[in-house]
C-alpha cells in the first residue's frame, strides 16, 4: 500500500508556510495545496519554488478567505464586504438559486492562474472546506480540470466513521461521502483519477500515531485502495494563526509533529506502507 501525506492551506499563514516546509524536509509529507488567496500565498509559491520535489495542488477556495478577483465582481458569491461568505452561507446562496457559476468559475481560474504563473507545476486540486464538491459548484471544477489537464482531483473520502470530532462532524462526513459515492465520482472519472483520502473527521490535529496506523491497515486489506491520501494541517502553532483561526479549534503543531515522528516512519516500513506522492502516481 502506498500513502501521499498532504498539507492542506499552504498559503495560509506564514506559521502555517512554515510547518508544511518543515514537515517536507524533515518528515513525511510529500504533496500540499496552495491557497491562492491566503495571506501568506506569495510567500508560499517562493518556498514551492524552492522545493521542487514537494507535489503542489491548488486549494480552491470559495468561502472564508478574501478572494483574487475584485469582490465587486464576485457579487452574486460575496453581496456585501470583502470576504467570500461561511461554508453554511455558501451553502444557502446555492440551494436558493443565488450563485453566478460564471463568476465561480472566473475566480477559480484566477486561483489556479496565480500559481500557474508562478512558475509552479500542478498536480492535483482539492479546495477549503470540501467546496469543489457541492452541488453546481463540482461542474465548474470539472471544467477547471479539463481546461488546465489536472490530473487528480480529491473525492472519495474513506475515513471510518467515529464520533470523536463530534456530532456535527460526522454528519457532515455521511453526508460529503454519500455525496461523493454517489455523484461526484461518476462525474469526475472521466476527467481525472481520484485516490481515495482519509482525514476529514481528524481534520485539525485529531489524527494520532496509533489512529492513523490502525486506519491504514485497515485499509490495506483492501485491494480497492492501493494509494491513499492522509489529509493533515501541519503549521508551527504560532501565535498569529491560532489567534486569527481560534474558531476551527486546529492544533497545527500536533499534525506537525505526527509527520516527523521518526518512530511513525518504522512503523510504517513494518507493516509494507510506502510513502509516495501525486507524482510517483500519475
């Protein structure tokens, strides 16, 4: 079996910068997305630039960040102030008919430009808070992805059910993950390869050694899922980030320190998982 350990929000915060690089050099990741519109996104394509074995993907993103265009032309997404809207609030424009494909798609494209145009190569696209896969939103990313030949997208998610991040979360992950089963790999399999992902419900810093380990051999016994994806959210723990994101509850420096636990390498090694990136996949 073979696992890619991705760094989610490059791009974030420079602490956030900080924690992927250093999880790259001196742990197991091999693979992040940069989010384009993140306060720390130039200082992110500079590192990129500087670690060309490192896989990077484009973290879309259409809720909580400050978008690339203009707001004032993203009206039918940000109606008032500077800020794409909640997740929650997204969610309602959709379903009430409100939202202009037309700009979804010119901001993403814009995302995915910035760092095209900086010099970086792309491998995959997954986005912030799972957005890429909502309902209208999924045919604009498929339409991303044939218009820039983006070999992978992320779509299934097969983490075991566990109420450990709470109620609210494991209803989120029946729903993303019957959503995902049902229509949205269909729709993308045509276009691009899909490798399975576990992390949404440990998203944060929840993922421990022995939870990751149990996770992954049980996987392994599953011929339908040679190559898996670990999402994590590695930073330093920085002041500024904790401060600014205090409301996702994330402990950044947890996920930093699993990546580069030596002890997790062997672990790995003994029961035959071998790191590997989107690259090596493709």
């Amino acid at each position: 079996m073979r696992v890619i350990f991705h760094g989610d929000d490059f791009g974030l915060t420079s602490g956030v910068n900080r924690g992927i690089i250093r999880s790259f050099r001196e742990g197991l990741l091999t693979s992040a997305s940069i989010l384009a519109a993140g306060e720390a996104a130039l200082e992110a394509m500079s590192l990129a630039r500087d670690a060309p074995a490192l896989d990077m993907g484009v973290h879309l993103t259409l809720c909580d960040e400050r978008p690339v265009l203009r707001p004032r032309d993203l009206s039918s997404i940000i109606p008032s102030g500077d800020r794409f809207p909640s997740r929650n609030r997204l969610l309602r424009r959709i379903f009430s008919g409100q939202i202009d494909y037309r700009e979804v798609g010119a901001e993403w494209r814009a995302q995915v430009e910035t760092i095209l145009h900086a010099g970086i190569r792309i491998s995959h696209i997954d986005s912030h808070q799972f957005v890429h896969l909502f309902p209208g939103l999924l045919s604009v990313c498929l339409k991303i992805v044939r218009a820039y030949d983006i070999p992978f997208v992320r779509d299934a998610i097969v983490d075991p059910a566990s109420l450990k991040a709470g109620l609210r979360r494991l209803i989120q992950w029946i729903g993303l993950a019957g959503w995902s089963r049902l229509y949205a790999s269909r729709l993308l399999a045509p276009a691009c390869r899909v490798i399975p992902s576990v992390g949404f419900l440990s998203a944060g810093g929840r993922l421990t050694r022995e939870a990751l380990l149990h996770t992954l051999t049980r996987l392994q016994s599953k011929t339908s899922a040679p190559t898996v994806e670990v999402i994590l959210h590695p930073g330093t723990g920085d002041a500024h980030t904790l401060y600014i994101y205090r409301h996702w509850g994330y402990d950044w420096k947890r996920d930093l320190d699993l990546l580069t636990d030596a002890g997790l390498k062997n672990d790995l090694a003994q029961r035959g998982i071998q790191p590997t990136s989107f690259g090596k996949e493709r």
